[in-house]
C-alpha cells in the first residue's frame, strides 16, 4: 500500500503527540489475534462519513485514532467502542500499540480493523514507520478497553437529518467505559409511556413524529455490570435543532 512523502510527514509528526486518553485494564491481558490496514487519508485522521454516523465526531475523536472494523461492528453497536490494537513483528512494533475508538465499518483481506492512518503508525516503534506502513497488511491482536473522556459527560446529538418538528435522529456520544447502548427510547407525555426508538443505521437512532416540546431520554446499556436502563438528567430542548449536541449531564461507569 502506497503512501505520499506528505502523508509520511503527517503520520510521524503525529508520534510528537500525548497519547490518547483511553484507558487499557492490565489485568485483561487476553488478546484476540486478527489482521489489520490502513485507508488513505490525507490529514491522518478520520473519515466524517463513515458507517456509524458520527460525522465530524468520528473524524477528530480520539486525535483521529479511530478505525473501521468488520465483525466488531455489530450492526452498529460496536460503534463507539474502544480497542487497544497491537502487532506482533517485533522488529517493527511498539509494545503498546494503538488505542483507537470505533468509527466506521470496513473490511477487506480478512481484516479486523482499517485504521486511520494516525493510528496504523503508533503501531510501530520509533524511526520504522515506514517499513511497517510498506507491508500494507499486517498480523495483529486486540483487546477491548474502557473509554474514557476527560471533561465530557455523555452526549446527545441532532443528526443533521433531522427535520424539525417532525422527524428526529439521534447519536450517542462520548460514551464511557466499556459499554454498549442497546436501545434508545423516549418519554411520550400524553401517552405516559416510553417510546422506542428505532436504529436507523450505525449510531444513529430515529422517530418520525416525535412528541413536542422537551424530550426525556433513556439508554440501555450493556457492559460489564451487565446490561440495565440509564437516564438522561438533561432533555433535548423543545426547540431542539439538527447539528446540535445536547450535553445529559451523566457519564456511565468506566
């Protein structure tokens, strides 16, 4: 796989940068062996119309360590999820390797993962960047770790799709831990009951003719305390707009 003198000089200034702050449980040390690539991308991050919906979210998350990956998607409940994804030549591969946030679907030559190229060089050790980038393909192994963003509470954005008053989608996002949102379902007043609703693709969840006025969100979430029903503490506004992220005023457990 070919890469420019431009992208090589983006993807070894990227090793100048803090690693991201996802955290690896050093007491999990089982790691599941799979292969690995890179898609092309001219700033090294990520793509904003992958899979999952995330958007520009999914381009920049994470300092553009992110990937797309092919059985860990799930039909979309993979979305989000963190890795810590490592080779295994050790010639060229750092010990670490790359910690990357779930983004997109991809798959090809029986592949695992498609990292942004960002995070296909923090696989390798210092001054072999290129040599590992050469193969193209390369044997791996991950382990599923706890995502955690410093500063954030779970959020909720208005895909840009949405048609305001009559039809709302949604994304989840900054989603901590090691968990998974199952189900999305909201507060219907005049009825007093919980609507569902439905998984449009990825990430993105949806309702046509939602109820007016402010909205009351819950998420099931299934992790490692097993799987039960979060509320949001905050609503989306009554005059909630498409683009806008709506801060819940919770974070999940890590």
């Amino acid at each position: 796989m070919g890469f420019t003198p431009e992208t090589l000089i983006c993807l070894l200034s990227s090793l100048m940068l803090l690693l991201p702050s996802l955290s690896a449980s050093h007491d999990q040390d089982t790691f599941t062996r799979s292969r690995a690539t890179y898609y092309g991308s001219p700033d090294c991050y990520g793509t904003p119309s992958g899979a999952c919906g995330f958007g520009e979210f999914g381009r920049t998350v994470n300092d553009g360590n992110v990937a797309g990956v092919s059985r860990l998607y799930r039909n979309g409940t993979g979305c989000g999820a963190c890795y810590q994804v490592r080779c295994t030549t050790p010639e060229y591969c750092s010990d670490e390797g790359a910690k990357i946030v779930v983004s997109d679907y991809g798959e090809g030559d029986k592949t695992d993962f498609i990292l942004s190229p960002r995070a296909f060089v923090r696989l390798a050790r210092a001054n072999v960047a290129s040599e590992l980038m050469a193969s193209g393909v390369i044997d791996v192994e991950y382990r599923r770790i706890s995502c955690q963003y410093s500063g954030y509470n779970l959020m909720f954005k208005v895909h840009e799709h949405s048609r305001f008053p009559h039809y709302l989608a949604i994304l989840v996002i900054y989603v901590a831990g090691q968990n998974d949102i199952t189900a999305v379902e909201l507060w219907q007043e005049d009825g007093q009951q919980w609507r569902g609703m439905r998984r449009a693709f990825g990430a993105v969840w949806d309702m046509a003719n939602p109820p007016s006025g402010s909205i009351k969100f819950r998420f099931q979430v299934s992790g490692s305390v097993g799987t039960t029903w979060v509320h949001s503490r905050n609503g989306l506004p009554g005059d909630w707009k498409p683009g806008v992220a709506y801060d819940s005023a919770i974070q999940l457990l890590a």
